[in-house]
C-alpha cells in the first residue's frame, strides 16, 4: 500500500476515535460489539484495527478488547451446523456488550457484510440466527438506545463486498478503489477531517432545528410508485447522528452520516411505498413495495427475498410498523458517487429512507426514560429489530403537513426545499 494509503488508514482511525466515539481518558472501549448481522470483526482489518486500537490509547483508554470473526465460519455453520442448532448463540459475546453498556465505555461496530455469503442457504434458518443474536443482544442495544454508552457505526472493505460493489474493475484493484471512496465519502482526504466533520455536524443540526421548530403532523413522500403519508407523534425530535449520552459525552454514531431523521407514530402510517435500492441483510430483497394501513403493512411484494420479507414481518406486532423516518438530500456524497454500496449503513446515507420495527426512543422527548408502556402510549414503535431501507430518488417530494392541515415543502425532486 501506498504511503498516502497509510496517511489517509491512520486519519481514518482518528476520526473514529475522536469524532465517532469521542473515546474519553479511562472508558475502555470494545471493538466488534456483536449486532444482528455478524460477531464481530472481520479478520482481515486487522491493519485499521490496529491502528484504532493505538488512537484509542493514545487518548487515554484504559482497556481496549477486539471480538473477531470470520465470514468462512458463518458459512460453514450453515452448511454443516445442526439444523436445530441455530437458537444457540455464544452468550459471553452478549455478555462483553451488555457490561460495556452498563459501565457506560464505548463500543465500535462493523455493519459490513458480504452480501452473497449465505445466498442459498436457508432462509429460514438464517432469520432465526438473526431473532437469535438480536435477542441475546437486547439488554446492551437497549442501553446503547438509551444513551448510556458512547458508540459509532464505520464501514470497511472486506472480500465479497468489494465484488458486489465494484464488479465492473480488476478484482485486484477492486479493495484498493472501494477504500478510497469510503476515504472521499468519510472526509478523511481533507487536510484536517475532524474540523471538516464538525462543519458537516453543524450543516445537519441546523437542519434538523429547522424541522423542530416546524412541529408537523405528518409527512407525505410522493414519487413514481409512491404515495406514503406518515403520522408523527406530537413530541417527536428530529435529531442526527451527532448524539449526547446521558453521561455528557457527544458522539457521532454513523460514519458516514448525511441523515436528520425522527420517529414515526406507530398506528398512523398510511399508502404505499417502493424501495429504491434493494434491502441489505443477510438475504438480498430487491424491489421491495409495501402498503399500509392505520401504521401497518397490509401488503408486501418483492422481486426476490420475499419468502424471507413475509416472515420477518410476521416476527411480532411492532415487526409490520414503522420505526424510523429519515431525509437525505439527493445531491450527498454517496448518492452522487453513483454506486450501490449493498450496505445498509453508506446506501441509507444516499436517499430518504425509513425503517421497519422498533422506534427510535432518542427522537421522542424523554423517550430515554420512558417505560416500554409509555413510549408505546406516545407512539413509538416496539420491536426486536430495526430494518432500513430507501424510498428517496431525485423524483421524491416531501412536503410537511401542520396541525392545521397548512401544507409546505420539504423536499422538490430530491432536494431540499427551504434555506436555514
């Protein structure tokens, strides 16, 4: 690798730490905190990891532990594994999340998966590992939703996804291409990354005071294919991805981020809406439309994963209900690069999106503290998961609906609408 692959690997590593996880002196700091799709972190980034690992201790960690994992076991556990044996799940990686959270340190995510690893393998089996893991690692996602650990999502090439991406390039030049886009999208070429994401930080929070102020009843996303109108509830906050914990440490949880997003009202979602990327899990859904009634999917079609589609959304009550309603411009950086990532975390950050299952407590006011019966009362969602996927294109309008009925502009092809 180049010297300036090195500088800009190491930049990287900084921004994560200091404007991610906003990593203070004596929190330790956990690497790989498992989520729904993988373990932990995939051995081949072993050279940024350990780079992280070193920033984190320069600022002061006190213990800095990795969760690894390896896509070649995934998929041998699924060719060879009892077919009886996917409730099973390592419990003390559940445990190192949960006392992390509660201790209130920090923990670092990998959100990046091989999008073909499992394809032809069960699908059923594949959403009970996922209910499996998502159950094992409730307790940790619940404080984490609640603000008591200071955490950050990145992305990183890893062999299979670098494929999907960028098929049309030599497949030996493909990993070194894909980790310069993610360099230009993250900002890390600029001369001084941190400052540059403290102006981005400060462009989506005046966005996001804009809407606050705006206090709309609803929201109407119309498009080719689309016409959705979705109800929010009369204490929702837009936020961003620059958040507080509830010890005062302010983080960045998304990286890349270009989204100022709320929580919908649970019952009150109505119309229809078609993906426009495919839905990244461990099954590809593609073509993806969706109709809902009184907050509820009443209709569900896809081109392809929609076995696996239907039973997800049978997984519970809160399963067939919104979660999330999110912005993006047209004109970000990630939707101007012209590439399907097939990653859930860069793609959201390209397009308008929403997302089935469990709300988002952040974005209801004293949602932190509220009882499960309490933030269902004010609408918010309860699920086990919490899925993303795109509606937005330059096509999109979004206009915002007041308690008086007033309509006014949001988004006009793609764009935004009002100047803050």
């Amino acid at each position: 690798m180049s010297s300036e692959f090195e500088q800009n690997l190491e930049k990287y590593a900084e921004v994560i730490v200091k404007v991610g996880l906003n990593l203070q002196p004596g929190q330790r700091l956990l690497i790989g905190a498992p989520s729904a799709s993988r373990y932990g972190i995939p051995l081949e980034l072993a050279p940024l990891i350990r780079m992280v690992v070193k920033k984190a201790y320069q600022v002061g960690a006190r213990l800095v532990d990795v969760l690894w994992d390896d896509d070649k076991i995934r998929l041998i556990r699924y060719q060879n594994a009892p077919r009886d044996s996917f409730e099973e799940y390592p419990k003390w990686r559940a445990d190192a999340g949960f006392n992390i959270a509660k201790e209130a340190d920090a923990m670092l995510i990998f959100p990046i998966l091989n999008p073909d690893l499992l394809s032809g393998q069960d699908s059923d089996l594949i959403l009970t590992a996922r209910k499996t893991s998502l159950t094992y690692n409730k307790p940790s996602s619940d404080l984490r939703r609640k603000g008591m650990v200071n955490w950050t999502a990145v992305a990183a090439p890893i062999d299979g996804w670098v494929d999907k991406v960028l098929p049309n390039i030599p497949q030996e030049e493909r990993k070194t291409k894909l980790w310069d886009i993610i360099f230009d999208i993250c900002r890390i070429k600029h001369k001084d990354p941190i400052s540059k994401w403290q102006d981005h930080i400060d462009q989506l929070t005046t966005k996001s005071s804009y809407l606050n102020q705006k206090r709309y009843r609803s929201l109407r996303f119309r498009a080719p294919k689309t016409d959705l109108t979705i109800g929010l509830p009369q204490r929702h906050i837009w936020k961003n991805a620059y958040f507080t914990t509830q010890g005062g440490i302010s983080n960045v949880v998304n990286i890349p981020t270009e989204e100022i997003f709320t929580t919908p009202h649970m019952d009150k979602t109505e119309g229809t809406v078609t993906a426009t990327k495919p839905l990244v899990t461990d099954v590809l859904i593609e073509e993806l439309s969706l109709t809902f009634s009184k907050g509820k999917v009443i209709k569900a079609t896809a081109k392809t994963g929609e076995k696996f589609l239907r039973n997800l959304l049978e997984t519970n009550e809160g399963a067939s209900r919104l979660g999330e309603v999110s912005l993006v411009p047209h004109n970000s950086p990630i939707s101007q690069s012209g590439i399907l990532f097939y990653n859930i975390l860069i793609d959201e950050n390209a397009s308008c999106h929403i997302a089935l299952g469990n709300g988002l407590r952040t974005c209801l006011e004293n949602g932190e503290t509220m009882s499960d019966e309490e933030f269902s009362i004010a609408g918010g969602n309860k699920c086990l998961f919490h899925l993303d996927f795109m509606i937005g294109s330059e096509e999109m309008n979004v206009d915002g609906i007041k308690e008086d009925g007033t309509v006014e502009p949001i988004m006009r092809k793609g764009e935004w609408a009002f100047k803050t």
